[in-house]
C-alpha cells in the first residue's frame, strides 16, 4: 500500500480505502459494490440496477423523500450507477461533513425494499427501456455487445429487458440484495480533506453490524470465441447508419492499457485522424475510435455514423485509415499531443474527490489496489512509439475486423 493510502478491513470484510488530499477543501465517499448486469442470472436481467434504484426508496430510519432531503442538506454531490460489473453509491461533501454522507450512503446499503415502492419503480424503469429503445446510440451500443458476447453474461443489457422486468418477484430482488450486498463484497472508499482514522471510526460505527458473506460471481466464465462474419441490425425508424470495424484488443489493466487509450485517441479522439480524414471530408456526421475493455477480456472499435446511403463510403474510410495505423503506426508528434492532453486531464482529476473516489473504485475493481495519481501519469509517461508497436504485435490491425452496420439499411 502507498503512503498516500490508509487501508482497514471491519471484521465483517468491509473493505475501507482512504486517500488524503489536504489541499483541497472537499471529500467524497462512495461505497462500491461488485455486482453489475454480468451477474444477473438469465431470468434476472436488470435486477442489479432496479436494486440500485430501491435502495433510494426508503431505509430503517429514513423514508424515499427523507433520504434525497438529506443530500441536499448535507450540500452533497451525489449519485448512483450500475454497470456491467459493479455498483457505486457516492456523495461530494464539504471537508466537515464527510462523516454524515458516510452515515447516509450507509443507511442506503442496508434498505427496507418496500413492496409498494418496488411497483412504482418497476414502472419506472421499463420507461426507462422504452426511452433506451429509441436511442440510436444504445442500440448500437447493446448490439456490439449481444455479437460479440452471445450467450455470455456480459452481453446483458444494465437495464434489462422489458419482459425481465415486468416478471422480476419482489423476493427476488431482496435475495439478490442479501447475496451481493454481503459487506465482504463492499469497499468504502473515500478522498479529499480526511482524516482516515475519522473515517474508520464512521465504517465502525454505521457498518459494523452488517453480516453475511457474498455468493460467487456468476460471471467467472470465459468470454465466447470471437464471432465471424458481417452482421446487421435493421432499425427502420431511425435516419442514420453506424458502421462498426471491430478488433479483438487487451483486457483492463494489461500492461499496456495507456497505450492503447493513446491509440484510440490518435485514431478516433479529439482532432483524430478519423475526424480529419473522414468526417471534415464530408463522408459522414461523425468517426471515431474507442477501447471497449473488461478484466478478463476486449476490444478495439472504429467506427462511422452518417447517411444510410454512403455505408460503403464509410467502410472504405474507416479501413484506410486502420490499415495506416497498422502500417506506419503513429507519429512521435501525435503521441506528444495526446500525452499533453492526458497530463492535464490527470492534473485536474487529481484534484477533484469525486473523481478520484471514481478512480480509486475502478483500480479496487482492476488491480485490487488503489493507484496514486503518480502512478497514473508515469504509466502515460511510458507510453511511445515502441509500446504502440508492441500493442499493435499482441492485438494486430491488419487482419480481418468484425464488421457491424446498425441502421434503416439493409447493409452488407
């Protein structure tokens, strides 16, 4: 463990991670969970993030309208989200404060999961699906992930699907609270102005009589092999086509994981090549490139949106400027343009609690450790024109790539 963190465990497995920012004049706290849609059972789909929304909706010693009142009084920052495989309750607090939005993000992890409330959220959220259904973006989005993941729980749309929900028992959702809410499958974390020995107590006096222990994750199972072929989603109600080439790429927290966001960013980021060459060209609305990555697996995405009648425009772009990538690689003043970028974004993430309690969450997640912001930037500082071809030698370029198309257009 790195100076910069003070680590305790309760004797219930709750783990507490603090990192200490006296410069600030803020903290933040976020409890994480690791559970997400990768552990839903097939008949369970979108439990984890209903479960996310209950537990907003009243506690022991708190009701649904008294529990968002308290936020405000406390002048927290706050949220919830669920993703693929993890859970994370937060609060933003001025220094002074921190315990209190530990007692009540506490209070949240252990909630009544009133019936009436479960109804009234069911509703809820299948407005939900039904506003995901009309993105063109989410469609593209859980597409990507049903081909190349199949069967695999990570295919598994966060919210669901409409006829998981409408069917999902209230007993359901209170099992799956009491198995993965376990506090050995917990970590507090917490950033800013602390004091850590200030925030163990709070752990010790509002979590410490939490019980049980965590089932396995039902997503320890291998990803499918890489598909073949092209595949189409026809969506006739929407006006733009997505052409999607798609390379098999290295899991979270490989080696060279920085390398790769430098990549992508040279390719598909701000002032890329894809925005140069493809869309200021006039082919397409917009083109652009991205690092889709889990713990055990990932992929490389480029990508083009426009008329549905320039598709084959658009493929032939995307592929010219992959096989140059490929080819030369990158140039030494494209990767000192993309590192300056990072160094900044580093600086002010360093500073901000709420980020870096997000950050902290992700390394737990990846590393099982928390990493320093000085670790972030030498593993940046590392990054040239030697690891992106080392990248480019373990996670190729120049073979054929899944080829995608999601639009009004039968296409290929």
């Amino acid at each position: 463990m790195s100076p910069s963190f003070v680590e305790h465990v309760l004797p219930s497995g709750l783990r507490i991670v603090c990192e200490v920012t006296p410069q600030v004049r803020s903290a933040a706290a976020a409890f994480l969970v690791r559970t997400g849609a990768r552990d839903e059972p097939p008949a369970e789909h979108g439990v984890s993030h209903f479960l996310e929304h209950m537990c907003f909706k009243g506690t022991a010693r708190r009701t649904s309208h008294q529990v968002n009142v308290r936020f405000d009084e406390l002048g927290s920052i706050y949220n919830a989200y669920t993703s693929k495989d993890h859970t994370i309750y937060y609060g933003w607090v001025p220094a002074g404060r921190l315990e209190e939005q530990i007692e009540l993000l506490a209070d949240l992890m252990q909630p009544t999961l009133p019936a009436d409330e479960f109804e009234t959220e069911r509703q809820v959220i299948l407005e939900e699906i039904a506003m995901n259904d009309d993105s063109f973006d989410r469609q593209v989005w859980n597409f990507l992930h049903q081909v190349v993941f199949g069967k695999h729980p990570l295919a598994h749309e966060v919210l669901g699907e409409k006829a998981t929900i409408q069917a999902l028992p209230h007993a359901v959702l209170c099992d799956y609270h009491r198995v993965r809410y376990a506090p050995d499958n917990i970590a507090l974390i917490a950033a800013g102005a602390i004091e850590p020995e200030a925030v163990f107590a709070a752990a010790g006096r509002y979590c410490s009589a939490w019980s049980g222990r965590s089932a396995p994750r039902v997503s320890n199972q291998t990803p499918p092999a890489w598909p073949t072929g092209p595949h189409r989603l026809k969506l006739d109600r929407f006006q733009e086509q997505s052409v999607l080439l798609l390379y098999p790429s290295i899991p979270r927290g490989h080696p060279l994981e920085e390398t790769v966001e430098a990549l992508v960013t040279v390719l598909g980021g701000h002032n890329s090549r894809c925005y140069w060459n493809i869309v200021q060209k006039g082919i397409c609305t917009e083109a652009g490139a991205s690092w889709v990555a889990y713990q055990d697996c990932g992929l490389l995405v480029v990508h083009a949106t426009g008329q549905p009648e320039r598709c084959e425009q658009m493929l032939e772009a995307l592929r010219t400027e992959v096989a140059r990538l490929a080819a030369d690689g990158v140039r030494p003043e494209e990767l000192r343009r993309v590192k300056n970028q990072r160094r900044t974004h580093l600086a002010l993430e360093a500073e901000s609690p709420r980020t870096r309690v997000m950050q902290l969450a992700g390394d737990l997640l990846t590393y099982a450790r928390p990493r320093t912001a000085h670790e972030r930037l030498a593993a940046v500082e590392a990054v040239n024109q030697r690891t992106v071809a080392t990248y480019l030698e373990c996670a190729p370029l120049n073979r054929d790539p899944l080829l995608l198309s999601c639009g009004p257009r039968d296409w290929p």
